[in-house]
C-alpha cells in the first residue's frame, strides 16, 4: 500500500472541513425552512435562529434589530447593556452601514460587545441589523466564511418576517375590505329604494360617499294621505365611524317620526337618542321638513345644516330657522319652526356641505353663489334632469381633483 503524501493528506483535510461545513449550513437551512413552511410564529423561527447562530456558528452575544412600524428588537442573546441596546434609534445610528461591517469602538462607543453588524436591505430600504460578537473560531471554519453563512440565513429569515408581514397586511386589509363592503351594504339597505313621484311631489337623489361608505343621510317617510316627512343630514367625521353612527341615527329617525309629534318634540327626540350614543364626542347637522300636500305648507326646522335654497314664487330663499347641530347639548337652547306656502312647481334644492366643498384645480370652490346661479338657470327642468346636470357640472368643474367629503343632492319639485 501506497503511502499519502503530506500534500493529499491536507488537500483530504481540506475537502473533510469543507464537507462538515456544507452539512451544517444545510441543516441549519433546513430547519430554518421547515420552521418558515409550517407557518411558525416569528417568535419561534427568531428562536430557531438564536440556537443557530449560537450552538452551530458560536455566536456568544446577538442582537438583531428589525423593521416593524418602528424599529425593534426582534431577538437578543447574550447581550449586557440590554438597556443600551433598547435606546438606539437602528435607522439612524446604521444609516451607512450598506454591508458587513466591523464595529470601531471610537465610532460606536455604546456597542462596544459587539464585533460585527451584517445589514439587510430590500432595494434601497432597510429591514434589519445584526449585530454579533465573541465570533468563536474554530478548526473547521473561517471568520469569513461564518459571516457569509450569518449574512445568507440573517436575509432568508428577515426576508421570510417581511414576506409574513406583508401577507398579514394582506389579510388586514382584505378583512377590511369585507367588512367596508357588509357596512356599505348594509348602509345602502337604509337609504330609500324609491323616492316619491306624484301628483304633489317629486324627489330625485345623489349620494357620492367619500370613502366605500359615507357620513350623509337623506330619507323620506310617508306619514299620513296628507302628509310626508323627509330630511337631509350629515355626521361630523368621515368613514366608518360616522358611516355607523349615521345608519344608527336613520333608524332612530325612522322610530321617531312615526310616533305622534311636534317638528320640535321630533328634533328634541332625535337630539337626545344622538347624545345617549355619542356622549358628546360626534355631531349631526340635520334639515328636517314636513310637508302638507292639502295646505301646500312646508314646515321645518334646520339643525345647523346648509340651509336648503327653495325656488318659490321665481324667489330664491334659504331655509334656516332651527337649531343648533345635534348632540352637542342634552337640551336644544333653543329650537325655532319655518313655515312657507308653496307655489305650485316650487323646487327646493337640498345638500351637504360637501357639494360647497368641492375644489377645482384653480383652488376655486364650489361655493353657494354657484350653487344659486345654477338653480336660476335649470329651475325649470325634472329634478332627475336637474340632478343629472348638477352632477355633470360638479364632475366638469373639480376636473382631475377629488371629492374631500361626502356629497348627498335631495331635490324636490312641489306640484
């Protein structure tokens, strides 16, 4: 039998570190795999990680800081100054560490137990920092290569916490959209299926949420052969918050005013369910009318809401004699009925402030003197064609801007 040189044996020596490294890297990826495809908590794969970086590599001290909504720390090991660590802004003490650095002690004074911080980045953004000291040595790996191997398993599991994250917001935002669907259907199951078209009136409707659901609300009640009911209104704040609270106050608005009752008693009802929900933390601006289709007369009271403008006698007026908002006081300082006859084909126009809120590209509103001068000019057509061409002119006049609030039309021709 042929002896081996000293040569074969180092180079046989060589290729027997190498195997054992090999093998260990790729258990240490194995379990780091299996651990992200069975769905593990990232608390559970952060301690997966720890145990590698400590029993397989010889990692003594650890700490890896990791972008959440804010910067954390997602595991330590090791480590003595644990308050130190907790004060450290990571984005900006880190900010031009690209790659795999050496820690100088005169730069980072406060991070004087580590050795080494190994960063990671998705683009241009960064997801974590690692920071590792008393790096052991060993016979079969090379500090080189032990930070090439802490770098590879440091991306899959960041990238692998990133990619859960992500799927979470996912799932969030789906939930979210469920939900913001069920409230809009549920919303639309409130606002009337038809509006009245008669021998004594006739009632067209916009609504444009801001958002998949909104804070207006308009509704019509029949109440007697000779009279009708109907109102505008509009929660302070926008979304999901004031979308419920509205759909709250429609179905108390709908108890309320088919009990037996004055305009004030209906507003001082509808005030107090208000404040009993809210405790004083929302407000409803609201226009409530009553009509009398035997003495033509419209009765109403204003709750702080955009007067309503009424064509009458060829005579623009604004309806405003009321209230304050709702749910602002436990008792109305004080509340105030309108009362007008109407001439035959009178339209009244009302609206939320939205519509008055509308911007152009110019910074322009789309103020009341608008609103008015477009009334004089389609006073005569159907509230349907009226509405239509409103809309048409509001979609022309914002251009390429949006709608920065809910907008509800509820028009009325009186015959």
């Amino acid at each position: 039998m042929l002896a081996q040189s000293p040569k074969s044996n180092d180079k046989l020596s060589e290729l027997e570190r190498l195997l054992t490294i090999k093998q260990m890297q790729i258990n240490s990826l194995l379990e780091v795999s299996q651990a992200i495809n069975n769905n593990f908590s990232t608390k559970a794969i952060f301690r997966i990680y720890e145990f590698i970086l400590k029993a397989q590599i010889g990692v003594n001290k650890m700490a890896v800081f990791i972008k959440d909504d804010e910067w954390e720390i997602g595991a330590e090991s090791g480590v003595n100054k644990k308050e130190t660590l907790q004060s450290i802004n990571a984005n900006h003490y880190f900010k031009d560490i690209k790659s795999v650095s050496k820690l100088k002690k005169d730069t980072y004074p406060e991070l004087e137990e580590f050795e080494f911080v190994i960063p990671t980045y998705h683009k241009d953004e960064p997801l974590s920092y690692l920071l590792i000291g008393e790096l052991k040595t060993d016979n079969y790996d090379t500090i080189e290569e032990k930070l090439k191997f802490i770098m590879t398993i440091t991306n899959i599991i960041v990238v692998a916490i990133e990619n859960k994250k992500l799927f979470k917001n996912q799932i969030d935002r789906e939930l979210i959209k469920r939900e913001l669907e069920i409230a809009a259907k549920m919303q639309s199951m409130l606002i009337p299926d038809s509006l009245p078209k008669n021998e004594f009136i006739e009632m067209a409707a916009i609504y444009i949420p801001n958002q998949d659901i909104g804070g207006d609300i308009y509704d019509y009640v029949k109440l007697s052969d000779e009279e009708f009911a109907f109102c505008i209104g509009d929660v302070s704040g926008k979304g999901v918050a004031a979308a419920l609270l509205m759909s709250n106050f429609q179905a108390n608005f709908q108890i309320i005013i088919n009990e037996k009752g004055s305009l004030e008693s209906y507003i001082k009802n509808l005030n107090r369910r208000l404040l009993s929900i809210t405790k004083g933390e929302k407000f409803i601006t609201l226009f409530l009318g009553i009509y009398n289709t035997k003495t033509k007369k419209l009765k109403y009271v204003n709750a702080g809401h955009n007067p309503p403008i009424l064509v009458n006698k060829g005579k623009l007026i604004e309806l405003d004699k009321g209230t304050t908002i709702l749910g602002m006081f436990e008792e109305l300082p004080f509340v105030n009925e309108g009362e007008v006859s109407l001439e035959k084909n009178s339209l009244l126009l009302t609206y939320t402030d939205g519509l008055v809120d509308i911007e152009n590209e110019e910074n322009e509103m789309f103020d009341i003197e608008r609103v008015k001068d477009f009334l004089k000019e389609y006073q005569h057509l159907t509230v349907h064609e009226f509405n239509s061409n409103l809309f048409k002119y509001i979609e022309s006049f914002k251009g390429t801007q949006l709608f920065l609030d809910d907008i509800t039309i509820l028009s009325c021709r009186f015959f």
